[in-house]
C-alpha cells in the first residue's frame, strides 16, 4: 500500500513517519502532484502558521489537486485547518474541503495556545473504531474548527469544538495522533485500513 506524506515546510514529518513504522507502514514523503496523485493513502501534516503553509502548497499547487482526490486523506493538526474554507489566522484563505471558518480562541483565564492533553468524545466514524470515548490525545493550537455537521470528535477547552472532522473522502484531526501514545497509533492505523 502507497501511503503519501505530504512535503512542504510546515509539515510534521518526521513524528509521522515513526508513528507510521510502528504500526508497519513505511510512508514516502513527497510534494510530487503525480505521486499524490498515484497514492493510496494521503497524509497531511501541519505545524506552523497558516498564511505561510498555505502560500508553500500553493507553490506547488498541492491546494489545487487536494480537493479532486479520491482516496482517503487525513490532515492532522495545522493541516486540518488548512483543509477548511478560510482560517482567521492571517485572514487566509485555505483549500475549502470543509465547510468551516477556523476561529481563535479567546479566554480571559485560559492559556493560548492548548498545549497539553485532552480528551475527545462523541466519536462518530470508524477513524475511531476500538478508541474508548474521552480518550486523551496531545494537543497544541491556538485556534479551532466550531462544531458543525462534519463533527466526528468534540473536546472541550474554553468552548467544545471540532477535535476531528470527516467530509467524503476526508478525514482530519486537530490533535496530534503520531504523538498521542498508543491510542493516536490505533487511529493512525484505522486511516490506513480505511
């Protein structure tokens, strides 16, 4: 099976790719269009801000074949939000697969950004098959997806939002399952047995 890591700077790889060989996936890392193209499985990293990831795929023209694929692609982290309409961070405009404004957060008490782990409930796909409701995952990002019709995983910190979301072909997951222990593994590996 081809499974695709998404190249471009403000990706996570090098976590993925380990995650990935503990369950036996070994993964290439590419921003080839052809290649992605070609893939089975399609992972899309993120770490970073949005306004700069998002002007490094449109280099490339990752922005514009994402959107026509057909296979399963999961986008972790930054790379969830990339895959929403438009993000408040640096007013940008991203790839647009979901349906949602990526909003900041705002607290008076609350530090920003979350960093730490959290749990996530109301688990609504076979992403989470054999994952215990309220399992911890680690999670770092100052902004969210709001709760809406593609909500497959809620987790509360301030406001409850989207801490996974899922439209067709596409999978996407606020928090960082390749550093989320044995339980971000299981969720890696039910992308790949998708």
């Amino acid at each position: 099976m081809k499974t695709i890591i998404i190249k471009y700077p403000s990706g996570n790889i090098q976590s993925v790719i380990f995650s990935l060989e503990r369950i036996g996936v070994k993964a290439i890392v590419t921003n080839s269009i052809e290649s992605i193209q070609n893939a089975e499985k399609i992972i899309l990293p993120g770490v970073g801000e949005a306004n700069f990831a998002m002007k490094s795929l449109k280099e490339k023209k990752i922005d514009i074949i994402l959107p026509k694929l057909k296979q399963p692609v999961l986008g972790i982290c930054l790379g969830m939000q990339l895959l929403c309409k438009y993000s408040e961070e640096s007013n940008t405009k991203c790839i647009g697969i979901f349906d949602s404004t990526v909003k900041k957060f705002k607290s008076n008490n609350e530090k920003i950004p979350q960093i730490g782990w959290n749990t996530i409930f109301n688990l609504k796909s076979s992403l989470f098959n054999n994952i215990p409701n309220k399992s911890y995952q680690y999670f770092i990002h100052g902004y969210y997806v709001p709760l809406g019709l593609e909500t497959i995983a809620e987790t509360k910190y301030i406001i409850n939002y989207s801490s996974a979301i899922h439209k067709n072909n596409f999978y996407a997951v606020q928090f960082h399952p390749e550093k989320s222990s044995f339980v971000g593994h299981k969720i890696l590996e039910n992308f790949i047995n998708l």
